[in-house]
C-alpha cells in the first residue's frame, strides 16, 4: 500500500515536471506540453487506478493553486479557460489508458502501450478537451474540432514515446509496471 501511494505521487510529480518545458500556445489559447505524455505514462505504467489517482492528484494540486501545469499556471479559474476540458480529462484519459493496456491482450508491449495511449491519451482526452474548449469559446462542437486538430501530431508521438518508454521498462524490469504481474 505505502509503495503504491508513494508511485502516485511520483506520477504525480512527473507530470508537474513534464510542465517545466517551455510551453508553445497555438490554436485557441491550449498550449501544447509534454504533460500529455506524463498522463499516458501514468496509465500504461500504473495500471487504469492507480494511474487514474495519479492524474487526479494532480489536478487537485493544480485547482489547489500549485503553478504546476505549463507556463506556471494553476488555480480554480483554469476551470473557464480553453483548457479545462483537457485539465478535467487528466484523471479520464490516465484510467481509460491503463484499462486498455491491461485488457488488450497483444504480446508486444510497446504496441499495447502504444494503442493504449492512442485511445485513452487522445481519444479520450480530446473527448473532454474539445467540448470544453468549445465551451469556453463560445463555439460549436464542429468549430472548435478544427481548433484541436494541430495538437494531434505531437500527441501521436508522444503515444509512440509512451510506447518505448514502457517497453523499455518492462525489457529492464518487467515487475515495475503494477498490470504486468
């Protein structure tokens, strides 16, 4: 039990540490980070629960008022900016990615941690980002789709990095990733 709280927090961490790289704002006031990356980790290394709480500590902390995510921001009024539904998604997307890479049943890890990144990283993060920048816009589903449309190559490869990362870890230390035993 003390193990599993104390790689929450370290995930936890790793995402707040993936928003120290300079963001780059494009499209609509989201700004591109590598914290995507860190919520994909969470769930194909941890597992769809504790990869969940992990995203979710997270979010806590940064609707605490912690500066952690990209560019220092942090605090309740992150929840009516254009990237709250992405924000919100955090936990969804880390719980959707650590299900798919447990009941996918592919032999190759990097594959499966790949796909599972794809679907619960992307799919399912842009399934609350969209909307919620479309919210916060003041636009229409189909015309803040557009808006999130040049995310979508660099979150595709931080997917394949999320692939090798845990392919990796599980080449080294098969035991280290909590679904594999």
């Amino acid at each position: 039990m003390e193990r599993q709280v104390a790689r929450v927090a370290l995930f936890a961490a790793l995402i707040a540490a993936l928003g120290l790289l300079p963001k780059l704002t494009i499209a609509g006031g989201v700004p591109i980070t590598a914290q995507s990356l860190g919520i994909m980790l969470c769930g194909t290394i941890l597992g769809w629960r504790a990869g969940g709480f992990a995203a979710l500590l997270f979010v806590c902390l940064v609707l605490a008022g912690l500066p952690l995510l990209a560019g220092g921001r942090g605090g309740v009024g992150l929840l009516v900016s254009p990237s709250a539904g992405f924000l919100v998604g955090f936990p969804f997307a880390a719980l959707a990615t650590g299900i798919v890479v447990e009941r996918l049943r592919l032999r190759t890890v990097f594959v499966r941690a790949t796909l599972a990144s794809l679907i619960g990283g992307i799919l399912v993060l842009y399934g609350f980002g969209i909307p919620g920048m479309a919210w916060a816009l003041d636009l229409s589903i189909a015309d803040a789709l557009p808006l999130a449309l040049p995310f979508l190559p660099g979150d595709v490869i931080k997917a394949v990095v999320c692939g090798f990362v845990t392919h990796g870890l599980h080449a080294a230390r098969p035991s280290a990733l909590d679904w594999s035993r």
